[in-house]
C-alpha cells in the first residue's frame, strides 16, 4: 500500500468516525454499551454524550490534518525525513490508541464493537509499521 493511499483511508475513518461521534454521540457510546451503565436521564448520562461530541470533534480534526499532511507528503520538496517522521507520529498514535482501546475492551466495553476499535487500530499500526519498515529499506 502506498503511503498516500493509507494517509487517505486514516484520514477519511477519522473523518467518518468523527462525524458519527460529534452528532450522534450518545448513540455511538451506546454502541460500545458505555450508556448501559447510566439512566438515561442521569447527569452522568450527559456528562459522557458530551465527552463523546468532544471525541467526535478531535477525531474529525485530526482526520482533515492527516489529509492536509497527505497533501504536503506527495510534494517532491519535502524530504524523507519529514516523510519517516510522520509515519512515525501516526504509528505512535495508532500504538497508543490500541493499547488504550484494548484495556478499554477487556476492562470495560467487552462487546463486539470494541473489538472494532482495537482491531481498527492495530491494522493501521501494522500497516504503518510495514511502511517505516519498507522505507528504511528504500533509503
């Protein structure tokens, strides 16, 4: 997979999952069974739907700055430094999101939907991963 062809599909997933979790965010939380823990009507219920909206909103952020990123990437100009070291941000990224989605699972969510998230999160890593490993053999 080239680099721009992932950077696009990271990004348009953010995107996606942004949009889902900043309007329908009591809805998504529901998915991974977090507001089966809450009345419906209690203040932690809106606590949570808020906090979910505000995931909605990074994740859409930084979907439109991978994009922006892809942008720059497939400039001639820009070195393979500059491309090694944002692979590398977005493997750490993935990295840390998998841990965190995977605790969050076995600990927490325990349904099918979190296993969506970890396994989204460790395909990107390893695919990012493949690409640090790809491009060191390049250069």
């Amino acid at each position: 997979m080239k680099q721009s062809t992932l950077l696009l599909v990271n990004a348009i997933i953010f995107i996606a999952a942004g949009i889902a979790f900043a309007l329908y965010g009591p809805l998504m939380i529901n998915f991974f069974g977090i507001l089966e823990l809450a009345d419906a009507t209690s203040t932690t219920y809106w606590y949570v739907a808020s906090f979910a909206r505000l995931y909605g909103a990074i994740l859409f952020g930084f979907g439109f700055l991978i994009w922006a990123v892809r942008g720059l990437l497939e400039n001639p100009q820009i070195s393979a430094d500059a491309r090694r070291r944002t692979l590398l941000a977005l493997l750490l990224a993935h990295l840390i999101s998998l841990f965190v989605a995977f605790i969050q699972q076995v600990t927490i969510w325990i349904n099918p939907a979190g296993w969506i998230a970890v396994a989204t999160h460790l395909v990107f890593l390893a695919l990012f991963a493949y690409l640090m490993i790809a491009g060191s053999r390049k250069g």
